[in-house]
C-alpha cells in the first residue's frame, strides 16, 4: 500500500451553506473536488490521529464512489479506525447516534437531504462532531478557508472496501468496519419510547401508514415499525431507498409526498401518516384528513413529553429556529421552562444540548429532535407521535384541537419561490433593509409593525455571533412575517417567506390557514414587492 500526496488546487466555490457543502453531482465528480473537500476538513480539525471516523450517506448516487475515496483519504491522514454502513446507508440521525456511542472523534455523512438525486441531481457532505452535531459555523469557517488554499491532499492506494458485508479490513494500519445501518438507532430508538403500548396500538384496528420515500428510512422504518412493533407489512411504502430516490422529491410537506397525502386525505384513510426526507432527518406527521404543522408537532411533542418513557424526568428547556412559529414558546412559559430562538440550521442546537439547556427541538422546515442525538430525527418523531397516540387513545385532530383550545393557535405557513435570480433575490432583500426607519408603525388593517430587523444570534453557551440570519416584521399583536433566503440551494437563490398569525378564539382556530393568513400574506408581498422583483404570481411550493 503506497500514500501519494496529490498535488491539487483550490477550488473557490467550497463554502458550506445551511447543511453542509450541497452542488450538482457533475461539480462533485470533476478531478480533485470531493477530494479538495475532504482534505480541507481533516486540515481544519486538530489531533485525530489514530481516533474514529463514521461515515455513511442518504444512499444517492455517487454515495458509494465518495465513500471508498474517503476511506482511502482517512487512512492516508492517519485515521486509526472508520465505521462505514453497510451498503454506505447511513440516515443522518443514525450516523449521530453511531458517532455517540462509539465515541468517535467525528463523522462525515454524504447526503443533500430532500434535494433531488440522480446523475442530474445533487450530492452533498458535511461534517459532524464528536457529539454527534453538526459543524459549528467557526469549523465550516475554518474547512471553507482550508479550500481556498489547498495545494495538496493524501490517499492511499488500495482495493476498494466491500461495503455489502459487515466485517473488518485493514486499509494500511487504518481498520474499517463495516456495521449494521439500523442496529443501533434501533436501539437507541427502544431505550425512549414504550414499544410495548406501541405495539399495542398497532395490532388494534389503528391504521397507518409510513411513506420513505425511496430514500433512506426505508429500511430502518421496516426493522422498527414492521419487524419490531409489527406493523402489518406494507405499512412502509416505497420502501427501497434507489440512487435516484426513485425520480421523486423527499421532502416530506404536502406537495412532494403526494402518495402520503392522497392516501391520507381519501374517505378511508388511515388514522395516521408519515413520511421523511432524503436523508431521514425530516418528518411529516398526518392525520386521517390532517395536517399537523411541524410547529405544532412541536409544540405537541413539549407538552406531552411527561408521558414518554424517555422524557419522564421532565424537559430542561426547548428550542426553536426564529423562523418556527412560536406555538413551543406558550408550553414552554406554561411548564416553566426556557424556550431559545435560534438560526436556521441544526447546527444552532448543539451547544444548548452539549450545555444541557434543552430537551427538544424544532425548526418549521419539517425538523424535531431531541438530545437523544444531535440530528433533527424524522422516525424518533414518528414514535414519538404513535407512542402519545398510544397513550391517549385519541385521534391526532383531537389531539390538535385540545391543544389550541389550551394555548391557542398559531396559523403558519412558508412560501417558497424557488430557483429565482440571485440578483434580484438580494434586490428584494436590501429593499426590504432600506424600510427598517419607516415600516415600525405602518399598519396595514388591523396590522401594525412594531419592530423590524435583520435576526442576530449571540449564542448563549460560546457567546459566538451570527449575524444576517432572516428579515423579521415583528407585529404589534404578535404575528410575524420573515424573510430569508435559502441556504441549500444548488441553483439560483430560493426566498422563503414565513408568516405567522396567533389566534387564542378557539370560535375562530378551525379555519384554513391560507385562508385565515390570506391578509397577513398579502402584506408580506406587498412589502417585498415580491411580484415585481421575482416576476412570480405564485409560490413554488406553500408549506
Ligand atoms: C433548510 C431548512 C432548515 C434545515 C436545512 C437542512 O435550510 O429551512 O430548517 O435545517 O434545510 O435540512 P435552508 O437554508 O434551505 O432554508 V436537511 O433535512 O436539508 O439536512
Ligand atoms: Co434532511
């Protein structure tokens, strides 16, 4: 076995956005760039020699490819162990979990979450700690300037690793270990919630439904839900995760996961549904004819968690993205507890869990956790719901209206307008900044701004600062609107607008929620003047 220093250089486009570096499949296989990548990340991290690498992917194409060239990268950097999964399926929240028990130093997962897949489509890698969180912004800093100056990176040569069984190998003094993708997050998933209730519900009459979306929970969501709790078979559709996801989109929201809607908004539908994304980090929860927002799915899960065996001990606080509804923020202040508003990103969580500051969290991008790991958990929110279910005994409407009646309802929805130009998307923006003096008092109706700004974020554990982080248009009766742009893309720039009503009169909480925001949405384009700018009538995608 022979280590080559490759001579290489910098490629001036490595900078990671909200989740790691996301590009077209075709950026990712030019000479040298996944490469480039990886080297910048093992220069920019300190004394790894000899500890332990995780690594595995959402299972797209050119997953396999990445994995073996790493696997030869980490040994030439003098990695003394990598933990690979088998077949290179590893969801994000797994790869957490793995990297925790194991106490590895780090991880790198391969994926581009919900982004399409394909030849065509994107690839993505990040980085994740020894906790098992996401790179903070000051080591995506330091691996975004490693790139800019990279002139060489190390592999060594060596057969590519068998990553269909599990086993050992040594790749020059390196072992790599190939090991179960769900066995642990099986686990770790049975240690929180009570499978036996569960299992109960599930051989009732309770019907439902899981839809993997041909990307990566497939298999986990048939070992655990199918093979543990014994959920009749089939209960998992489209469970084969395929290197193209199958052609379709998983993002798990009310548009792309059509095969769930259909199913659960038709006469005999199912009393629940789920479906996750990409890279299984993601949930979508339903109802028979109901959608359950993930800022209430939230809010929910704060407020029931003293019935979940794995939450007993009660919650030390919770957290939210700024752009999530404030739905968490009313049980929180009833249990007594402190609610945090962070950036977009889960990254923002890590030091209030590492700090033990809070218990669960949620971003409206379809994203709850826990501190069971450092990743949002798309099927820990699915046990999670079937488990509150199972204790009950009602339907998930029910459920819902209960718990608007009790804290009143915050209408929410986010509109997207996808792939527009990058210009004008900061156009938009900077428009937005240049009315911060005259907007506080404009009133528009029954609405009134009372304070507008663009979000900054000292974190309350490292005292780090993130500046730049949304537009908000704080209203005086509580609604909000927000603005940001996204950080995920691969082509053009994606605006996101969120808005957010509250409605405490329970007379009033069971309208539509376009309908019930429809004066606060208008507002919000007016604003932007987001018609004029995008040259869009409509929204991409409504959330
Ligand atoms: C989006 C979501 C954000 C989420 C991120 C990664 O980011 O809005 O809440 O954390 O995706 O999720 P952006 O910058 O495009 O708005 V995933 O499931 O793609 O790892
Ligand atoms: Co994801």
């Amino acid at each position: 076995m022979s280590l080559h220093h490759i001579p290489t250089t910098p490629f001036a486009d490595q900078r990671p956005g909200t989740s790691g570096l996301r590009k077209k499949v075709s950026v990712f296989q030019q000479p040298h760039y996944l490469a480039n990548f990886v080297q910048s990340i093992f220069n920019a991290l300190p004394d790894y020699q000899g500890q332990t690498l995780v690594l595995g992917g959402d299972g797209r194409y050119y997953n396999k490819t990445a994995i073996q060239i790493i696997i030869k990268m980490a040994a030439a950097n003098g990695f003394g162990r990598v933990l690979v999964a088998q077949n290179g399926i590893l969801s994000t929240p797994a790869a957490s979990a793995v990297i925790r028990k194991y106490s590895a130093f780090g991880g790198i997962i391969l994926s581009a979450s919900h982004n399409p897949a394909g030849k065509d489509g994107d690839f993505g890698i990040k980085y994740n700690m020894a906790s098992g969180s996401p790179a903070p912004e000051a080591i995506t800093e330091a691996v975004f300037s490693q790139t800019k100056t990279i002139r060489e990176y190390q592999i060594v040569d060596h057969a590519d690793i068998d990553l269909s069984v599990q086993g050992q190998t040594l790749v020059g003094d390196m072992q790599v270990e190939v090991i179960d993708s769900v066995s642990d997050y099986a686990a770790l998933m049975a240690d929180l919630f009570d499978f036996a209730a569960i299992k109960k519900l599930l051989a009732s009459d309770f019907r439902f439904c899981f839809d993997a979306m041909h990307a990566v929970t497939g298999p986990y969501a048939q070992v655990i839900l199918e093979q543990e709790l014994g959920a009749p078979q089939g209960s998992v559709i489209n469970a084969v995760p395929l290197a193209d996801f199958g052609g379709g989109h998983p993002d798990p929201n009310l548009t792309y996961a059509e095969d769930l809607v259909e199913k659960l908004f038709a006469d005999d539908a199912p009393d629940f549904g789920a479906a996750s994304d990409g890279d299984g980090d993601r949930n979508m929860i339903l109802g028979k004819q109901f959608f359950v927002t993930p800022s209430d799915s939230l809010a929910v899960l704060t407020a029931n968690a003293h019935l979940i065996k794995g939450y007993q001990a009660g919650l030390t606080g919770v957290a939210r993205s700024m752009p999530t509804s404030q739905a968490a923020d009313k049980v929180a202040q009833k249990l007594g507890i402190n609610c945090f508003e962070t950036p977009t990103g889960w990254k923002f969580f890590g030091t209030l869990l590492d700090a033990n500051q809070v218990t669960l969290c949620g971003e409206e991008s379809f994203g709850t956790g826990s501190n069971h790991v450092r990743e949002k958990d798309g099927l820990w929110a699915v046990l999670f719901w079937l488990n509150i279910l199972a204790v009950r005994q009602q339907s998930v409407a029910d459920i819902l209206r209960q718990h608007w009646a009790e804290f009143g309802r915050h209408f929410y929805t986010r509109h997207d307008y996808a792939n527009i130009d990058k210009k004008q998307a900061d156009i938009l923006m900077q428009g937005l900044k240049d009315q911060f003096a005259r907007l506080p008092l404009h009133r528009w109706g029954d609405f009134e701004i009372q304070h507008c700004d663009d979000f900054s974020y000292t974190d309350p554990i490292d005292h780090s600062i993130s500046r730049e982080q949304g537009i908000r248009l704080l209203f005086s009766n509580g609604a909000r609107i927000i603005y940001r742009q996204s950080g995920t893309g691969t082509e053009g720039a994606t605006l996101r607008v969120y808005i957010e009503n509250y409605e405490p009169d329970v007379s009033k909480q069971q309208q539509d929620s376009q309908q019930a925001l429809a004066p606060l949405i208008a507002v919000a384009q007016d604003v932007a003047k987001i018609r004029e700018l995008t040259g869009r009538e409509q929204p991409t995608v409504i959330t």
